[in-house]
C-alpha cells in the first residue's frame, strides 16, 4: 500500500470521526441536561436529579399527545405496511409497467421536502372536505412512511428464491395462494422490521402533522409548543431523552428482525457430501 493511499485512508477516517461528532454530539447533550439540576443547559452543570423526569408523570396534556401519538402511528403503520407488501410484491411478480410504476411513484415522497408534502396534504383535505383531523394525519403518516415499507418488503421479496414460488406455482398453488402461504410466512421478519420502522416515522413525524393537526396535537407538537416556555425546557429534555431511548430499541430491533430474516433465507454453499450430476446425467459423490 502507497504512502497516498494510507494518508488519504488516514484523512477519510478524521472525517468520518468529525462528521458522526458533529451528528450525534448534539443529541448525546439532551440526555446529559436532563439530568441536570437546573433550568438552564448550560455548563457548568449544577447538580444531578431525577426530578424532569417525575414532572413527566401526572401531565393529562403530555398523556393526550401520547395517546394522540401512538393511535396515529399504529394506524399508519399498519397501512403502511400493508401497501409496501402490495406494492413491492406486484413490482417483483407483476410484471407489468404499471406496477413498476406504482413502484416508483410510492419511494417518491422521501425525495419531496416535508414541507412541500404538508401544504399539499393540507390543500388536499380541505378541497375534499376533511380538514385538519386525526385522520387527515393518519393519511399523511402514510404517504411518509410507505416508501421505507416499500423498499424493506422489495428487498425482502429479493431475497427469498424465485425457485421457491416456482415450486408453488408448479405443484398447483394459485398466485393467491402462494403469496398467503408462501411468501408471507418467509417475509415475516421483515413485515415486523417495516411496521416498526413506519410506526417510528410516524411516531416523530413533525412537519405533516404541524399542516394536518388539529385539536388533538401529537407528542411532536406537544415538545415544540412547550419549547416557548424557558421552565419547560429541561421537562421536554426528560421527554426527549426518553423517547430517543424507546426509539434505539426499537429501530435496533427491527434491524435485527430485518437482518435475520435475509440470513435464513441467504443461498448456502453447496455440502460436499451431496451428489453431483455430472454431463451424462450421473451422480458422483464428492468425499469431504
């Protein structure tokens, strides 16, 4: 290896230390000012105490924008959910431009600003006649989540052998059946991984639910309008260090679901053991 090559390796290795520092440096201080005894997040810190977190229990507001919350994410994630298992099942199997299309349009909101997808949604609901509700921020939820459902059940679809559905299909099995009995089962781990995943999209979604909302604020919406109130800060501090400790879990654990779900049906080296065919149609045994 050049001396180039181990100084550029050298500097590469500085900038990803400076990026992950200037990343996640930010959030590492929420945890460490909730603990502190003081209003103010600043250092020197004054003291260490449990009582932000104790303001957290008894609060009927925090309590509404929790139960706000986690309706609208199980909700949303669930059609999510099931919308990326259609959509990324119908672009690898159907065939079709149509489907592919489908396919495309739904992984297209992660490239639009959430702004943009809420004044849109907000002009949407309110020509048809909704208005800002729970269920006009469930459908927004939706839109937002659907492209990470769509390309975790598309890779998952990937995955599994497409000798597996041939098999089906050739011993008789409608395409009905061999999604229901076949394909899902086998998808299983990664069905879990995307609704996690979406109901953590949903759970944080700010900027949708800020257009969407109305008399029944989130807990997004809760945290940023206590943001206004200087003795509320290390209460919301308390709040966010705990939802970001349920949200490592949770992402960390769809993850490992997601990962063990390709590993079990990831293609194994041939067993030395097995016969062989060889061109003339006989098996010939390979000792290990």
């Amino acid at each position: 290896m050049s001396a180039r090559t181990q100084g550029g390796g050298r500097w590469l290795g500085v900038y990803v230390v400076a990026y992950l520092v200037f990343l996640y440096l930010p959030v590492l201080l929420i945890p460490l000012f909730s603990f502190n005894d003081s209003i103010q997040a600043a250092f020197p810190l004054q003291g260490f105490t449990l009582q932000w977190y104790a303001t957290l229990y008894g609060n009927s507001a925090l309590s509404g924008a929790l139960v706000n919350s986690l309706v609208i994410g199980i909700i949303a994630a669930t059609g999510a959910t099931l919308c990326g298992i259609t959509v990324s099942y119908m672009d690898l199997y159907g065939r079709s431009p149509l489907a592919a299309t489908i396919s495309a349009i739904a992984r297209l909101p992660i490239l639009i600003p959430g702004v943009i997808i809420g004044i849109s949604l907000l002009i949407l609901i309110n020509l048809i006649g909704l208005g800002p509700s729970r269920i006009a921020i469930v459908l927004g939820h939706i839109l937002v989540a659907l492209p990470t459902t769509v390309v975790i059940m598309r890779s998952r679809f990937a995955a599994i052998p497409k000798t597996i559905r041939e098999a089906a299909l050739d011993l008789g099995a409608s395409d009905w059946t061999t999604f229901r009995r076949v394909m899902l089962p086998l998808s299983l781990p990664a069905i879990v991984s995307a609704f996690m995943l979406a109901f953590l999209i949903s759970f944080d979604e700010f900027i949708v639910v800020f257009f969407l909302a109305g008399t029944e604020p989130t807990l997004p919406l809760y945290i940023w309008s206590q943001l206004r109130f200087p003795k509320s800060l290390p209460t919301v501090m308390a709040l966010g260090t705990s939802i970001l400790a349920v949200s490592f879990v949770i992402a960390g654990f769809a993850q490992i679901l997601r990962h063990r779900g390709l590993s079990a049906t990831a293609p194994r080296p041939a067993n030395p053991s097995q016969p062989k065919q060889t061109k003339r149609g006989e098996l010939q045994w390979h000792s290990t």
